[in-house]
C-alpha cells in the first residue's frame, strides 16, 4: 500500500468515535484537506465531537515545508 497523506493533495474524511478520560464514547466527524505549492503544504482540518447539546469544534491548520 502506498502511503498518501501530505505527499499527494487530497481531502480526507473521517467519522467513528472519540473516548473522553471517563471512557464514555461520542460520536465524531471531520476531515483534512492538504494542498501544495512551490514552498508550502497545507494541512487544513476540522473535527466535531458531537458531546450533548454543544458539540465540541477543533479546527487545525498546519503548515509543512517541502523536503
């Protein structure tokens, strides 16, 4: 299997469940978007914690220099 993530540009999707420090599961969903240029690669990405009434957001933004 060839590996992808940050080497090709690409959308990446995932959903499955998150376990908090009580070992209780709640549902998630999120994804990651890497891109390219000539002098940067972006990881751009989000997740949602569905907990209750107020889901938890995460929103992340990575930038990576090309070796």
């Amino acid at each position: 299997m060839k590996h992808t993530f940050l080497f090709m540009e690409g959308i990446w999707i995932a959903r499955g469940h998150y376990f908090d420090d009580t070992d209780r599961a709640l549902p998630f969903e999120g994804m990651t978007k890497v891109t390219h240029t000539d002098k940067l690669w972006l990881n751009e990405g989000e997740i949602e914690i569905k907990a209750g009434d107020k889901p938890i957001k995460i929103y992340n933004r990575y930038e990576i220099v090309p070796f």
